[in-house]
C-alpha cells in the first residue's frame, strides 16, 4: 500500500504524463525557469482575464480553487496557478479559460532530467474544447477542470 507521500507523488507524475502525452509539445520552451513560466501563462490568458491566484506547495488552495471554479461556472476567463514539490525539481500547473470555451492547461517542471538545476525548465501545454467541472477531483492534488478530450 502507498503512503500519503508517494500517493501523491504518484498522481502528479500519472497527471504530469497525461498532459505531455496529449499535449502539443514543448512549443520551444525550453530552458526555463519559474518566471518563465508565469509568463508563458500570462502571454495566453486574455487581458479580462481574472487572475485566481497562485497555490504555492503546501499552501490552503480553497479560494484559488473557488475562484477557478465560480469563473468557469461564470463563463468568465480566468488563469491560476498550482505548485507542487517533485522529488528533484519544482512542478507546476496552470489553468487558463478562455472567453470563447477552450481551456489551456500547462505543466512546469523545473528540471525533467533530474540534475537538480532551476534553469532547464520545461513548459507542456495542452489545449481542451470541452472542458468542465470535475465534481470529484481531490483538493490535495487534483484540478477543479478536466478535459474529455484534448487537441
């Protein structure tokens, strides 16, 4: 049986997977760091766009997750950030709605081969036309947002 920890390490990594796997690649960003990223997040949310906040690792994310959430009940557009700590590097995911439906979702990870450095991150984006409310998802390291299908 897992425990707590490798639990979650386990679903970011399985979460982590299906983002690249349905995913349109690297989009030449490569070579990055956790300002990069944001960045990456704030060139494609709109300018209306609310901006739900960041969940640093081990930080309540409930009114993240509430503002993601009542926005996408709102159709309003909105982008927010979720960090979790990988076992030797930082990893990170964002939400960016759009106001015509499609929804970006982005994962960071600071160092995908391993060697402990902060300055070869990574950017994956995924792009969804059917997103929705996960009504079950877990709020220790799920997303409020799923797609059924990717483009």
């Amino acid at each position: 049986m897992l425990n707590q920890n490798s639990k979650y390490f386990f679903i970011i990594i399985l979460l982590g997977f299906t983002l690249i796997s349905c995913g349109d690649g690297l989009n030449d960003s490569t070579g990055l760091d956790s300002d990069d990223f944001d960045q990456k997040i704030h060139s494609l949310a709109s300018q209306d766009a609310i901006d739900c906040g960041r969940v640093a690792v081990g930080e309540d994310r409930e009114t993240v997750d509430n503002c993601v959430i009542d926005s996408f009940t709102e159709r309003q557009p909105f982008y927010a950030r979720y960090d979790f700590q990988g076992i030797d590097s930082q990893v990170a995911f964002a939400i960016i709605f759009h106001s015509d439906g499609h929804t970006d979702f982005l994962q960071f990870d600071s160092d995908p081969l391993g060697r402990g450095r902060s300055d070869s991150g990574i950017i994956y984006k995924s792009s969804c036309q059917t997103p929705e409310l996960d009504h079950f998802y877990d709020q220790t390291d799920g997303l409020p947002i799923m797609c059924q299908e990717t483009r």
